[in-house]
C-alpha cells in the first residue's frame, strides 16, 4: 500500500485548515486517513464535522486543554513524545501492510 506523509508547521492559522482540506479529499477517493496533531488537545468545530467521516479519518489531538505561550512545559513535551510515539505505530502499521 502505497501513503503519504504531510507535515504542517508553523505559527498562525491555517495548518488543521489544510491537513483536514487533503483528508477530506482523500476520504472521498477512499483511502484512509490518520491525522496526528501536536500541541492540541481541545475540540473544535472542523472535529464535529468530521465526526460523519470517522470510518476514514482517524484525529488524534497530543496536547493538553491549553495554549502554550512560551517555553513548553514537561507536559506539553511529554504528549508530544508519546505522539510521535503513536504516530510512528501508525506509519509502521501501514508500511507493513503494503
């Protein structure tokens, strides 16, 4: 099986805006999606919507309920470890379908 990797980075808005705009193209051609999001972990209305497609797109959010201003806390980098931790299970379980 052949997958793709998208990564969006950076500050301001519009990264969820255009990971969920591909996921939803690619749930509508049929494939299966897994987005990981770091440093988020509210819920928020592009979530409820996504709520019909959850047999295609699976959203795992890696954050605490807050915004982070400055430095990182130990616990804002311990989700986000244990994400990448999951998002790597994820990748890998793929790969080894294929």
């Amino acid at each position: 099986m052949k997958g793709y990797v998208q990564v969006y980075t950076g500050n301001g808005k519009g990264k969820t805006t255009a990971a969920l705009g591909l996921a939803l193209r690619a749930a509508g051609a049929g494939l299966n999606v897994y987005v990981a999001q770091f440093v988020k972990g509210m819920a928020y209305s592009e979530l409820e919507a996504l709520r019909a497609l959850q047999d295609r797109i699976t959203v795992r959010q890696f954050g605490r309920r807050c915004f982070i201003r400055g430095a990182p806390e130990p616990a804002d980098v311990d989700a986000a470890r244990q994400g990448l931790d999951e998002t790597r299970r994820a990748l890998a379980s793929v790969a080894t379908r294929s």
